[in-house]
C-alpha cells in the first residue's frame, strides 16, 4: 500500500491503495464518484471510460501508480451541472435505456468531440463503437453524438 | 356519482395531509376494483398507513410526487407508470417528481421487472388514482368557488371555471381537496383525450445518468461495508478443499468464508477482494455429471429420436396427413446456450442484524429476495426490508435471487454489513444461462400447398417445456403434434428476455418461411391464408386474436413495401419475414439483406407492434428498437459453449456482443388502437432473429437453422 495524489475533476485527492490498483476502483471504492462504472475489467466495454489530459481511457485497466501528475476527468467532472453539450444531447435525444453504459457512453463521445468537433458519422461511428450497451441504444448514441456535434458550444468541456 | 364514507379501511384510498399541508393519495391495487373511500389524516403526517399500494401526493407549491413501485431494469416503467397516473390527474408533467418506492408487497402488491406483465396489470389501477384525485381537487374548487363542479375543468395542474374566468393550482387546493369523501369510481378520461400518453417524454432519471450519479446497486455503499467476491464451483462440482493462508494474509482482508461449496472472500476495497479471491488456493471435486457442448449435441439427438415425450397438444390425425402428404417439409432449428450479460453485474447488499435483515440492490423479484432471505434465516419476513437500486440490465437475471442469497449468507457469517460482487468473468461462468434447445419440424403439404399436417418436438437441456404449444400455426392446421423432452443438467438456466419464445420464435418463423417455399407461396400471403383457415375453421384451441396478428403482418409489409422495394440497380430487395405473438403483443419485422464482400449483410429492419395503446412515443421507440439490436445480435454472435462442466466462454473478449458498427437502421411502427397496452420489454424480440435469417436465404439462397448464425458455414461460405 501507498499514498497517491490525484487530481480528479479539477480537486487534488488521495488513496492510501496497493499501486496496482485500477484507477476505477479508487474512484468508485476510494473517493466514491461512482459514475465510473465496473463492466468487464479488461477494457472491453468502454463503461469505466475517463478522461487522462482529456484523452479517453479504460479507468479499469490503468493502474493508479501510473497516473502521476495526468489531469483526470470523470462524469462528474465534465460540467458542474450536466450542462456539456454531449449530456445535453443524450438528454435530449433520450438515450438512456438502463443508464449504465452511459457515462462511459459520455466520456467517449465527449472525448471525440474535444479532439474532432465535426466528426463524419464514419468517426462518430468507429469510436463509439469501442463502448458496448446491453440496452441498444446504439441508433440514439449516434444521434446524440451528432446533435452534441452541431451545438454552438462543443468547447465547452470540463472545468480544467 | 357514488361517494363512500370512511369505514372499510382496507379498501380505501389513503388520503393524509402531507408534512407542510400537502395532499397524499395512496391506493389499493390489490382490491382496486373495490370502492375506495378515503381517511383523513388530520394529524400532519405523511404516514401511508397500512395495506395501501401506490401513491400520489401534491404539495402547497403544485410539486406531485408519485412513487414508482416496479424495479426499473431499462424497460422504462419509473418513466411509464407515473405518466398514466399524470395523465388521469391532467397533471403539469414539469411538476412531476418520480421516486422509487422500497418492496412493499402490502402496499404495492406486484413488484416485478419481468413477463412484459406490468402495464397490462396496472393500467386501469393508476388512471383511477390519478382520476380520484383529479376528480378531489375538482371538487374542491367548486366548492370554494360555489359552483357545480360540472363547469369546472382540468388543465396541466390547475382546476379552471371557464364562465368566471377563474383557475387554481392543484397546490393550492390540496389540502382542501384531502377532505373531499374519495369517490367511489371517478371517471376515467377517453383514450381518444389523452395529452400525456402518447407523446414522448423523456426517461425520469435522465438528469441522474447523464451527470452520473449513485443510482445502481454496484454504486450503493454504506460506512463500514465490506466488500465480498466469491469463488463458485464450476457445473457439477463440490468443494474438495481450500487453503486461504496467501489470501487471509493479504492487505484489507478480513475473512475467507464458506458455505454450500462457495469460497467468499470479505475485504475492505473491491480491489483487495479480488487479488485475494485469485490468490485462493481451491480444489473441486466432481459431484455430478460434467457436461460438454459435445455431449449436448449427442442428448438433443437422443431426445428428438425418442419415443418419450411430453404431449403439449394434439389437433386430428397427424399420422393420415403426413401419409396422404404430396410433400413433406422437415428442418432441425438449434440455440446455443447464453449468459445474460446485464452491463451492471451481479451484486447486492445485505445487512443481517439481530433484529432484522437489510437489504440494498438491483432485483427483478424483491419479494422473492425478502422471501428467500426469510426462509434462509428462519425469521418471519416483515423482518427483512429490501431498497430498489435502478438495475443496470437484467433481461431475466436478476429474477433469481441467488447472488442476493450469498450476500445475507456472508453478511451472516463475518456479522457485518457486506457488499457482494460478481466479476463479469463470475457473471459470465456462473450460470442461470438462456436454456440451449433443438427443435424438430415436419409439415405435410397437399398437391394445392395448403399445411395439412404439422409437427414440433422440441429438444431442450433445462428448460421444461421448450414449445409454445398454442402459438400459431396451431389452430390453423388441421392435424398437429407438439411434445418436448427435456434433460435435466448440472448446468443451471434461467428466464432470458422473452423465455423459451426468444429462439422459439427463430425457428418457427424460419420453418414457416421454409414450408411457404416448398408450397410456391408467398411468405406474408401464406401466413395470411393460414390464419384466414384459422378463422374460417379454427382446429383445436385459438389462444391469439386472428384479426390482431392479421392486421400487424399486413402493416408491416405494407411499410416495408413487401415484395415490391427496389435498392438503387433497380433490383428487388431482399428482405424475410418474421411476425410473433408474445408476451400478448404481437409484431412483425422484415429484414433486409445485401450481400457486401461476400458477406450478408443486414442492412435495415421494419418492426411494427400491436401493444394497444402507446404509453410513451419515446420509451415505447427504444424499446422495439433495443429488443431489434438484442435478438439480432444474440443470433448473429452469442454462444457460451462448455468443457467438462466449465463455461469456455468468460469476458467481452470472447463472448461477442453486437456493437454499436453492427446495427442495422431500424423503423418502427405501432398500430393505432384503443386496446389496453401491453408490455414491450420482451415481444420485440423474438421474431428478430428469423426476420434475418429470411432475409439471409432470400439474398444468398443459404438457410441458417443454428444460432449463432456467424459461426455456422452456411453464413461463411456465402460469396
């Protein structure tokens, strides 16, 4: 066991954690922002999906000795409100079936669209794909990622 | 209209004035056909007092509060109850707050997420809660205003008078309206004057999920909970012996425990849970028979070749049909076994007390968790409460109760409040699968191609009866058989989404497509001149409305334009029929199918329902559209296959779910009607699969009869 410093959603936190330890579970068991959730643990559904220095990644493969000083945004950090253009979109367009994927879902979509704001539905596909739903929610994922894409506001991400 | 004064308490609606003067309404679905009457809570309190159901309330500021009994599992019930209760209230559905309500079977009497059942049971139950309390708040009005109340009306959470030009908020009157006697039978709107039903509105919870917010079991935590992952044998084995040494002495471990062949490993983090369940030193010994997919395929043989069978129906004389036949059609239709695979694994939270027993999670059955629990532990079960978590997924699943059981039988034995957690290897190998079946068809065929003789043995491995045996095309064939078999393995099944119907259906509407072939007739048209036999001369029992299942297939391939769409060479499109009767709602898909690279590929599905009225545009969509997407890709890729008693199949990497590249474009469709709704979790699904599988042989000529339909030569050697 280990003392790590984070810094998640913008506030600078610490886990006392053995250092192989899945980010995703010091986020759900430590600080408790369970809205990273656990689906597989080997990367293959995409539903603990974050933020690291806003690229998107599997929180459940990412061993936390291997953060650093990496800037980590979860679901709860991409707006303080749930005002992000891609959680106004998915509200909108109604997605959510169970909810459980979707803020992995989210982080996906919003990670894209940081990097690609006017993604082809080519590119909107081959990411999200990455991101499993039990549900099939699938033809409203892709809408809600193409609604967030044509907000006026796509820069409009988290609070770091 | 007939008004009760407040004497039978247990049939009464309970109508208490809310801490801060606000108006509850809770009512009796177990005996909501009796007149309700009302209690007058006069104390303040918001207490729902005994044996009362479901219930309302409206606070000073107009905020409606209705709680939602049902476990919600994605089948968006949280969202649909309280819009037909909203809807009878001519409720401000901006106003609407929607809660969860804990199990309480004396209150609530049905609380199951599963069987599409509750819609259909609830429907006229909640619009006569929402109709009482509309009909309350009228009367209030009109006698504040002193009018009849016959010139008042209701509008988005205000009672108006149209000839005085005057209108109050529902808040403002409900504490008034707490004192109107309840009405023995409010009047219920017309369908054709509903404002909310119908539309589209979005999930309640939407503003919890997008922000993600604590809302699913895995997500419940409790100060000093422990967290518990357990190491179960695999099929036909039993617990030889256990060395915890390594895992005991590891970091944030308390205690390793056993019970019935489980090792359960209780810790403070999930983490350190699962490094030492790893490091568990355990042997199995072989307690049953040890299965293997091999040995599956060679029992389905023996029991379709069987003379014993189960009888599930019999219509005239099969054995003079199939010999008086021109023509005889028979086909064998295989289904793998499957996991469920609901996103949020398994996991439940249990606190066994001294004084009781408290239960946290997702369950489709809570009151089958309470029993069990109860029944465990030998205490009487009001001692046992049980939360409702949002369920990430259940299809089924979470029916069981057995993850909820080892969560009170670890919390027993380290006497502390404990979390339990399936990993999703554990979820994936442990069992409760989608029973695997084979199923053997004949029809008998005169020289005009018209079914004369029809018969269905379905082979199963633990699924009981593995037929339907009153589906169509029973009671449109004169001479018809249907028994089953049934073998009864160590390797332990449960209902999936659409039981038994979900690869019953494939195989069945696949035959039918098969036997239309050999008759030289169209596939929609020889489904429509059965079912006209059938109504012209029903043989034996009908247990489906004719006109209902006429109607949906003729809708569907008019959408679709069966038989007559063209792509963009001006070449028809090749497209299969498939139409279903379950879980009472019927719909009819059409697949279409191209051929790209060598491959078919499924390019778009039309899926058209009959559930009766549509509750919600928006939940009622996805619902068809998730069931399409589900049946679709089970068919095309789920397969658990086993070695010597152990599932070959363990995570995402080798069990294959259909993503989000793999979709076709989907089109749905409802029937107007008047009909009472019906549930749609579960009818959208079965008749996917052989929607494809149609499609499939009508583009490449190639008939998939086995599931998964990726993995059999017939899909790989198209070119």
């Amino acid at each position: 066991m280990a003392i790590f410093k984070l810094q998640i959603n913008g506030r600078l936190l610490q886990a006392d954690v053995d250092a192989d330890t899945p980010l995703l579970w010091v986020l759900r068991d430590n600080f408790g922002l369970v809205g990273t959730k656990y689906g597989c643990g080997i990367a293959q559904c995409g539903a603990c999906t974050v933020h690291l220095n806003g690229e998107a990644m599997r929180s459940c493969v990412l061993p936390v000795s291997a953060i650093g000083k990496s800037k980590v945004t979860t679901i709860e950090g991409l707006s303080v409100d749930g005002t992000h253009p891609v959680q106004q979109a998915w509200d909108k367009v109604d997605v959510p079936q169970c909810g459980y994927c979707q803020s992995g879902q989210i982080m996906t979509a919003a990670a894209l669209l940081k990097k690609n704001p006017k993604p082809t539905q080519a590119e909107i596909d081959n990411t999200m794909t990455g991101n499993l739903c039990r549900c099939g929610t699938y033809h409203r994922i892709r809408e809600a990622v193409k609604l967030a894409s044509e907000a006026p506001t796509t820069n409009k991400t988290s609070k770091r | 209209m007939q008004t009760l004064a407040n004497s039978s308490r247990r049939n009464f609606l309970k109508i208490a004035a809310a801490t801060g003067g606000g108006l509850m309404l809770g009512f009796n679905w177990l005996e909501s056909e009796a007149a309700p009457s009302a209690i007058i809570n006069a104390a303040g309190t918001n207490a729902p007092g005994l044996n009362f159901n479901s219930y309302l309330s409206i606070n000073p500021q107009g905020i409606i509060t209705i709680l939602s009994p049902n476990p919600e599992v994605g089948q968006g019930i949280k969202t649909a109850f309280p819009i037909i209760v909203a809807e009878e209230l001519d409720a401000d559905w901006t106003k609407v707050v929607v809660e969860q309500a804990p199990l309480d079977t004396k209150k609530f009497e049905r609380q199951v997420a599963g069987g599409s059942g509750s819609i259909p049971h609830s429907w006229q139950r909640l619009r006569k809660a929402g109709a009482t309390a509309r009909y309350m708040l009228v009367e209030a009005a009109a006698k504040r205003w002193n009018v009849p109340s016959s010139e008042c009306s209701t509008d988005k959470g205000v009672v108006l008078h149209a000839a005085s030009n005057r209108k109050l908020g529902y808040g403002e009157l409900a504490t008034e309206a707490a004192q109107i006697p309840v009405p023995a039978d409010a009047k219920l709107k017309e369908i054709k004057d509903f404002k909310l039903i119908g539309t589209t509105v979005k999930n309640v919870d939407n503003p919890k999920i997008i922000t993600g917010k604590p809302l699913f079991g895995l997500d419940f935590y409790r100060e000093g909970m422990l967290f518990s992952m357990i190491q179960r044998p695999a099929f036909g084995y039993k617990l030889k012996s256990l060395d915890a040494t390594a895992a005991k002495a590891m970091p944030g471990i308390v205690d390793v425990v056993t019970f019935t062949n489980n090792v359960a490993v209780v810790g403070k983090s999930t983490w350190q849970v699962k490094k030492a369940k790893d490091a568990l030193k355990i042997e199995w010994e072989k307690a049953d028979t040890l299965e293997s997919t091999s040995d599956h395929n060679r029992l389905f043989k023996e029991m379709l070749d069987s003379g014993e069978a189960m009888v599930r129906r019999k219509d005239g004389d099969v054995e003079t049909a199939f010999k008086n036949a021109a023509k005889v059609v028979k086909s064998e239709y295989q289904c793998p076994f499957l996991p469920h695979n609901p996103l949020e694994p398994m996991n439940f939270f249990a606190h066994v007390r001294a004084d009781g027993v408290e239960l946290v999670g997702p369950t489709q059955t809570p009151e089958l968790a309470r029993n069990e629990t109860a029944k465990l532990l030998g205490i009487s079960p009001d001692k046992v409460s049980v939360q409702l978590t949002r369920m990430g997924g259940g299809f089924g699943r979470r029916l069981k109760a057995d993850y909820v059981i080892e969560a009170v039988q670890v919390s027993k034995l380290v006497n502390a409040p404990v979390k339990v957690i399936w990993s999703r290897e554990d979820d994936m190998t442990g069992g409760s699968y989608r029973p695997a079946v084979r199923y053997r068809f004949e029809a008998a065929l005169d020289a005009q191609g018209n079914m004369i003789g029809y018969k269905l043995r379905g082979a199963s491995i633990n699924a009981g009866n593995s037929t339907r045996e009153d589906n169509f095309p029973a009671g449109a064939v004169d001479n018809l058989l249907i028994d089953s078999v049934d073998h009864k393995s160590p390797i332990t099944t449960g209902p999936w989404r659409a039981p038994i119907t979900n690869f019953l259906a494939f195989a069945e509407q696949s035959f039918i497509d098969e036997v239309a072939q050999a008759a030289g007739k169209d596939p929609v048209q020889f489904r429509l001149e059965l079912l006209e036999k059938a109504k012209q001369k029903p043989a034996g029992a009908i247990k489906y409305d004719i006109d209902r299942m006429k109607g949906i297939i003729t809708l569907a391939a008019e959408k679709a334009g069966w038989g007559k769409k063209k792509g963009a060479d001006g070449k028809l499109i090749a497209q299969g029929f498939s139409v279903y009767f379950s879980h009472r709602s019927y719909v009819a898909q059409i697949g279409e199918v191209v051929v790209q690279k060598g491959k078919p590929v499924l390019q778009k599905v039309y899926s058209a329902a009959d559930c009766g009225v549509v509750v919600n545009q928006s939940g009622a969509q996805q619902q068809v559209r998730g069931c399409v997407v589900d049946g679709i890709g089970h068919a095309m890729y789920g397969n658990i296959t086993f070695k010597d008693g152990v599932a070959e199949q363990k995570n995402f990497n080798e069990y294959r779910l259909i993503r989000l590249n793999e979709i076709p474009e989907i089109e749905v469709h409802f029937v107007q009607n008047e009909i009472e709704p019906t549930g749609l979790g579960e009818p959208s699904l079965p008749p996917a699969g052989a929607a494809v599988a149609n499609a499939i042989f009508k583009a490449t000529g190639k008939r998939l009869r086995s599931q998964p339909f990726v993995e059999q030569e017939e899909f790989k050697s198209v070119s």
